[in-house]
C-alpha cells in the first residue's frame, strides 16, 4: 500500500513544482498530469484487463473438463471485461474534460524577433 501512495505521489511532483506561477502553470501541470495518465496509466490498466481477460479464456478451454475451474476461470473473464470496460469509460471521461475546459497539449507561441 505504502508503495501504491509513494507512486501516486511522484505523479503529482510535476503540479507541485509549479505551484506558483499561478493560473498558467496549474494549466500546465494539469496538462502534465493528463499527458502521464493518457500516455503511460489507462493504456498500463487496459492492457492487464486484457491479460486477466486472455487468462481468463486460456485456463476456461484448458480445464474444461473440471467444472470448478471452468467456474474460476469465468470469473476471470468476467473481472477483464469489467475491468477494460471502466478504464475505457475513464479514458473517455478524461478526454471529454479535457475537450471542455480546453486542456489539449499545445505547442508553446514563442515570440518572433
């Protein structure tokens, strides 16, 4: 547990470095706390839902013979598909606030001399 709090907390170091340059970099570290869940933490989560899923389908045609472990195996079928299905629902949910309140990752306007 004290490992899961110390990761979450690293995510947050690039808000808190930027705490006082107000508006414009709360934007940017909102921006950056996206980009890492958007880039590294859903694709991370879906991509073991799948791998629970694919376990789940292996062991249900191995063991099809035991129906106790034809019953385990649903189980970790169901539990993938559930899982893919809300982290896919997240994704979305965080691009939909993303799109409203105008958070897309843009090139910085520099000045021209």
């Amino acid at each position: 547990m004290k490992k899961i709090i110390i990761a979450g907390s690293l995510y947050a170091l690039p808000f808190l470095a930027l705490a006082q340059g107000g508006f414009s970099s709360i934007q940017q570290s909102l921006q950056t706390i996206i980009q890492i869940v958007n880039t590294t933490i859903i694709p991370l989560f879906i991509g073991i839902g799948v791998l629970v899923f694919i376990y789940g389908v292996i062991q249900y045609i191995i063991k099809a013979g035991d129906e106790e472990a034809r019953k385990s195996a649903r189980q970790y079928i169901i539990w993938g598909i559930i899982g893919i299905f809300v982290m896919v629902s997240v994704w979305g949910l965080v691009n939909i606030l993303v799109s409203t309140f105008g958070l897309q990752q843009t090139k910085p306007v520099y000045p021209q001399i």
